[in-house]
C-alpha cells in the first residue's frame, strides 16, 4: 500500500466521525463552571488511564519498518491505543484472515501490540466498517463502507444476521488473545505473501480490549444503511460478543476464543444513556440473566463520544467553536452516564473515546486565541483540563481523536485536532502533546481524590503517602486568581510548571508560613506537591 493510499483510508476513517459535530444532548450555561464538583464515587483508577489516543497502524511506521521511532515515540504519553482497524484490512477475502502482514496493505499487526505491550500501552482493536465483498450484497446506490455489518436485506434485529461478524472476533480474539487452549481446527490464517507469510498464532496475549464498530448510531447517513438503532445493535453485540451464547456455533464470538478478552461497545455520538439504557433492555429479553440475577449483557464497556462546543446554542456556523471542557455539559455528561452504569450496571466501566479539539481557526471544533496566548497553547490548556475534568467526575478511559493532524491547513473539523504535526518534512509534538507528557510523567500514577476547591479548581491526588494539588481556572477569558492552599504540616513545596517545548516541567521550590502558601493560578494547570 502507498502512504498515498494510507492517507486515503485515514480520511475515510475520519470523514465517518465528521458528523460526531453534535455531541451534546444539555445547553452549556455561558461563563458557568457546569456541575464542577467531583462524582461522589469516582472511579479508582490512574491518572494516566485519561490519557489514551486514536491512531492507525501507519503512525508508528511503514510495511516494511513498521515500528520507526521517528514516529512511535509520539505514543509514550499515552497509556491506552484505539486502533482503528477497517475490517477489510484482517478480510479481505471472505474466510482468509491475515495479520501480520494484513490482507490489505501489509502491516504489521502482530509487531505494532508487541511494542506497544513492551512501553506499557493497552490496545484497545476498534474493528469497524465493512470489507467490500459485504459492501457488494448491497445495491449500488445503497454501498457505503459504513453500512451495518450484515448483508443487504438481512433482519437486523436477528443476531445470526451479524455471524460474519461474529466470526471476525473470533478469529482476531483467538490470536491476540491470552486464551492458548483454543482449537487450532476453528483458526483460520490466509498463508500469504509466498516471500513472508502469515502464520497460525493463538493466545499471543497482546490485545486485552477489543470494539465492535464505531458510532454505530451514525445518524448522518439517512439513505444507506448505516444507523443501528439500539436494539439492532444489542443483536450485534450478542453475536460478536459470545456468539448470541454460543447459538451461532463453533468458531463465532469473542467470548469463545477467550472469555477474559473485554467486549466494548462501539462509542455512539449525540450520547445519551437512553441508548444504552435501551440495549440493555434488550439483553434482559433476550439474553436472561446469570445466576446471580443480573442482566446477561453482551459488553463489557460502555462507551460514548463527546466533543465540547458552543454548536448547541450557536447557530451562525463561523461562530461556532470549541469551548472549555469545565463550560461544556462534558462533566454533566460524565456523570450521568456514571449514574446509569451504578444504578444498571453493576458499575461497569465507562470510557468516552473522542475528546479533542482542532487548531484551525475555521473549524467549528477550534480551540481560540486568548489573552497572548495562541490557538496551539490553548489546545494544550484545553486538552489537558478535559483529562483532569474526566478524572474529576469518574470516568475510567478517556481517549484523544487523534495522535496526527489529518491536515491542519484544513478547515474541516477533526482535521487538526492531533497533538503531533509534520511541518517542513520532520514529526514534531504541539504543545498540547508537550502537556500530556508533562502531566504524565508528574501524576500518572496517581490516583484522583477529591475536589477540594472550584473556583479556581483545586483537586487532589495521590500515591501512597505522596500528595500532588492541581489547581487550575475554569474559564477562557485568560483569567489569574490568587489563591490560599492548605499544605498541612509540609515546610516547603515543589510548584511544578508546565513548559511549551520539553519533555520537562519547570520545578521551583517555596517556603511554607503557618502550613498555607499563596499561589497564582490561570488557565493552565499548575502542580503543587508538598
């Protein structure tokens, strides 16, 4: 495959998101920090678990260098890697699945998770769209690659409907799974090209998530047949999770090639746990419940997408913009869907994976100019206080769209929202990347306590004995405050500083007067650890 052509997929993947432009589902009150306080049972998890991107296999390298470090090396920040995976890449041919190299384009698959797994990165395999041999059971003027993966005609309400499905997650479960015991005779590897050929792997333990298509609530197509609604979707899952409990046969569901392998659901857009609350129901009808009395769902993971903006208020289009997470409903959000998973559930995690902003100043996703400081740096500011805000209100992964620009001389939205650019020929981190590391390398291994403060935000972390305070300002005007903190019965503290342009913060180290020190605090985050 040519890069020219890896470019082309990349805009095919992205133009199928283009329509994630209406996230929201509540108004933001203009200049109102929205429910700030933190979730009253946050989630335990690391500081680090916010800090996961979208990229493609072609960011970490080529077909025949596929990890160059030129390019890897962008992905250290990041704990968690959704990799968008088209169908047609494992499939190309109907039955023959191939890996390492993929049927379509010959990567490296098998290389790219080792790696991957060796910096301490999860996979997260977000297997969507359909391979052209299912494109072509549908009319001509009914093929999209987005189209609901069952052939034309079929009853999408039926889970036997989506077995080819089914069948892929099997068959990429089985291998990249920890499960070594599945039967070699189920496995079906394509031993192709003659000079490098795949070869029958099982239970190489590299992937521990693996989700079933993206958006599939795709609204925006309303003459293909791409929306699922929530019960067709259920069916979906019910196949691809374990076979619709192992009705479908030998060699279909996830679940029947390793049972510890987690089944996320795909992300929906204009999120709303009505959904959600709508595919359980219909698990509860169609699948039973377990023994203990508890839904027999067919995912593992809820999931949603949601993009902060002003577009649910503002309708002039060159108005239109990205706006502060803390001003958006994000945290309201948040915390319904949390809600719904402790009340439904069981508790089940909840990651939204799409958050981000463009720095193109015609995207209606744009992050602004304020106060000196460029679009760049405020996308650094934005970006980070998103990450510290789904900590905030318990969230469990959080995901960047996306590691590269598509182009950010493009207008479009989602077009420049990466944290790494490539200008003048050579990759190199915007200062929103330059954050994260930054944020990563200080707190990643924490874990979110409380908030102790929401004007300016004052949060708490913690490891072990060590405490960290984040303060930061919620708003977008450039705003300074001073504000008292209560160090306790510390001498002195470290205040660390975010720098544009280094791997490293900026620490200096001040004296403590009767346990409270006086800090400036702005937009961007600061840190202090006594």
């Amino acid at each position: 495959m040519t890069m020219k052509n890896a470019w082309l997929i990349t805009c095919m993947c992205w133009f199928g998101i283009l329509a994630c432009c209406n996230k929201s589902i509540e108004k933001p009150i203009a200049g109102e920090l929205r429910n700030s306080t933190q979730s009253e049972n946050p989630s335990k998890v690391k500081f680090k678990e916010m800090l996961g991107i979208n990229a493609f296999e072609w960011n970490f390298g080529n077909q025949r260098t596929p990890i160059m470090p030129e390019r890897a090396d962008f992905f250290l920040p990041f704990s968690t890697f959704r990799h968008y995976i088209d169908w047609r890449q494992i499939e190309q041919n109907k039955g023959k699945y191939g890996y390492n190299p993929t049927s379509r384009g010959g990567w490296k698959y098998d290389e790219i998770y080792e790696w991957c797994n060796a910096q301490d990165i999860t996979v997260v395999a977000c297997i969507k769209t359909i391979p052209t041999w299912l494109i072509e059971t549908y009319p001509p003027e009914k093929r999209d690659i987005e189209n609901v993966p069952a052939p034309y005609g079929a009853d999408l309400s039926d889970p036997a409907s989506y077995i080819d499905n089914a069948k892929l997650g099997f068959q990429f479960a089985a291998r990249y799974g920890k499960n070594k015991n599945v039967d070699p005779k189920l496995v079906h590897v394509e031993p192709v090209p003659h000079y490098n050929p795949n070869q029958k792997k099982i239970g190489l333990g590299l992937v521990n998530y693996i989700e079933c298509n993206n958006e599939p609530n795709r609204w925006w197509k309303p003459n293909k047949v791409a929306q699922q609604t929530a019960q067709e979707y259920a069916a979906n899952l019910s196949a691809f999770y374990d076979g619709h409990k192992g009705t479908l046969g030998p060699g279909v569901g996830v679940k029947n090639a390793d049972p510890e392998m987690q089944v996320v659901m795909g992300g929906i857009t204009r999120a709303n746990p009505k959904y959600v609350d709508d595919m359980v129901e219909w698990c509860r009808v169609n699948r039973g419940l377990k023994a203990d009395g508890s839904i027999d769902l067919c995912f593992d993971v809820i999931n949603y997408h949601h993009y902060a903006h002003n577009r649910d208020e503002v309708k002039s289009r060159s108005n239109q913009r990205g706006v502060a997470p803390e001003l958006s409903p994000s945290a309201d959000l948040a915390e319904r869907f949390r809600a719904f998973s402790n009340e439904k559930v069981n508790g089940i995690p909840v990651w939204n994976t799409e958050v981000g902003y463009d720095v193109n100043q015609h995207s209606i996703q744009r992050a602004i100019a304020i106060e000196g400081k460029s679009a760049l740096e405020t996308q650094a500011d934005w970006s980070l206080r998103t990450a510290l805000l789904y900590a905030r209100h318990g969230i469990n992964k959080l995901f960047f769209y996306m590691l590269h620009d598509v182009d950010a001389r493009s207008t479009l939205q989602y077009a420049s929202s990466g944290f790494v650019d490539k200008e003048g020929g050579a990759y190199s981190g915007k200062p929103a990347w330059d954050f994260l590391v930054q944020a990563r390398n200080l707190i990643g291994e924490y874990y979110y306590q409380e908030t102790l403060n929401t004007d300016p935000i004052v949060d708490l972390y913690t490891l072990g004995d060590k405490k960290m305070y984040v303060l930061t300002i919620p708003d977008e005007v450039g705003r300074e405050e001073k504000f008292e903190l209560d160090v306790g019965d510390s001498k002195q503290v470290r205040i660390h500083e975010l720098v544009i342009g280094s791997k490293e913060v900026r620490t200096t180290t001040q004296p403590v007067a009767n346990g409270k020190i006086t800090i400036k605090v702005s937009e961007t985050p600061i840190f202090v650890e006594p």
